[in-house]
C-alpha cells in the first residue's frame, strides 16, 4: 500500500537548545492509516506533527537532518502552502486557529485563499458541515461553542481545504469527556468513511484504541515502540506503564493474568474485555 507519510533518518534540533528534539527517526505511515503517537511530556511528539506539516524547517528555526515527504512532497522542498494542500494540522487549543464571526466564513476561509471558484468552495464547505455534522451551527459564532464543538470546527475549516493527512496535536487535552467524544466520533468518521489518514497525539490512549491501526509510543526523541496495540499491551505491557500509557482493561486484565495464574491474550478495550471475560468464565 502506497504510504501518505515517509519519514527516513529525521533529526531536529531548536536552535535555542542543545539537545535534539528529534533523534533519527524512522517511520512509515500508509494511506487511509489512523496512527496514535503517544509518549511522555518532552518525547518529542508535537517536533514531529511541525515536520510532518512543514512548520518545520518552513517557519519553526533549528538545525534539521534527514527528510519528510507528505503525499510525495518533502518539506524541504516545498512551501507551506503547498503543503497545505496535502496535510492539515489541528492544535491542541482550538481558540487559537478560530478568528471569524461565524462557523461558514471559518471554514470558508481555506478554500477562498486557494482561489477556488465560488462553485467549489461552496461545494467543499457543504461537503466539512456534513463529515463534523456541524450543520446546524452554520450562522453561529463559533466563539460561543463548547470546547468539543470548537475544536470540531477547526477540523471542518482543515477539511475544507481536502488534505489528504489529518495531523492532530493532543486535540482533546482541554476537552470534557463530552468535548472528547465529540472529536473521536468526527476522528472514526473521517477514517473509516472516507479513508482519510489520520495522525494523532493523544494521552488519553484508552479512547483513541478503539478505532486506532497502530500506536507509536515516544521518549526522548525516539521511538521506542511502533506497532499494533494489542500486541504491544501483551509484548511491551510493563514499558507502555512506565511510560504513562493509561490502557485501564489491559492493566485490569494483566493483573488477573499474574494473580490466576492464566494464559490468554490480554484485551484492551471494553468489548475486547467483555469477551475475553466470558471466555474465562466458561473455562
């Protein structure tokens, strides 16, 4: 399968710091994808989402080794907005990314800098209110929107614009369970229906599992783990903990393993733990 990320010998470093923010890193991420980074505080995960989306080296100032390319443009090579038309970034605080006075000039805004015909932009801004399913805040400022449906809406105003890949940076961090569900709802959407590859930094790791391809977990600028997630909660259970991944039925089931003294597959989600459960009871 064609990859919509390829990452190959990636270092970075601030050019206030001394240490490298990244540390040849090498990564792969296939189109239609949804990939979890996840890590530490300091593991160099939102480093990686500025590359990814070309802030790095295009407006963020460090010393940078290897490459990135997004849908075969290395960002070395290519500008911003360019690169914009292959890959949208969604911070962590979406107050930061909102600036009109209502939701449609919000979302209008990307495809009119473009320049787009009427047609199209009108198309296309159709087209982000049905995918977020924001219909209905359309004339609202969005301003006066609860944090989930904020954020929902700097995701419409990216869409709009029709990247291929999604890189989100710990968009659910200031959310409400509410808010976040929100988010992982539109998230599972957007994959799954439309296949689109998403990228997302995320600490709360037991909501992201359910619809995640992979997990790659982060320290110190590295990766330390890359693969799927559940073989990574059976294999690599006692580094995933000791990084802080929160994976609450895993651990539930793990401490069962060691205390029964049983052998089964350890489940890392809700469903996945319902039915290994049954299967247990049955013995």
């Amino acid at each position: 399968m064609e990859d919509a990320v390829r990452i190959d010998g990636l270092s970075f470093t601030y050019h206030t710091a001394k240490e490298k923010a990244l540390d040849n890193i090498g990564l792969q991420v296939r189109k239609g994808e949804f990939l979890v980074l996840t890590g530490p505080t300091g593991a160099g995960k939102s480093t990686l989402c500025k590359c990814i989306s070309g802030l790095i080296p295009n407006v963020v100032v460090g010393t940078l080794e290897g490459d990135v390319e997004v849908a075969g443009m290395s960002i070395k090579d290519h500008k911003i907005y360019e690169l914009s038309k292959k890959v949208g970034l969604v911070f962590e605080h979406p107050d930061a990314q909102l600036f009109a006075l209502t939701v449609e000039d919000e979302i209008a805004f990307g495809p009119e800098n473009l320049g787009l015909p009427v047609d199209e932009i009108n198309r296309r801004i159709d087209w982000a209110f049905k995918v977020t399913r924001l219909e209905r805040y359309r004339n609202s400022t969005p301003f006066n929107l609860s944090g989930g449906e904020k954020q929902s809406v700097v995701i419409a105003a990216i869409l709009a614009m029709q990247p291929e890949v999604l890189v989100l940076d710990e968009p659910t961090s200031q959310l409400d369970p509410i808010g976040t569900s929100i988010i992982f709802d539109a998230l599972r959407n957007l994959n799954r229906e439309l296949k689109m590859t998403v990228i997302l930094v995320e600490q709360k790791i037991e909501k992201a599992i359910s619809i995640a391809d992979r997990l790659i977990l982060m320290d110190n600028g590295r990766i330390l783990l890359d693969g799927n997630i559940k073989q990574l909660a059976n294999k690599n259970f006692d580094l995933l903990m000791s990084k802080g991944v929160n994976l609450p039925i895993a651990e539930a089931f793990h401490k069962l393993k060691n205390k029964a003294n049983l052998d089964f597959e350890i489940p890392v989600t809700l469903d996945e733990g319902a039915k290994t459960l049954s299967s247990l009871l049955k013995m």
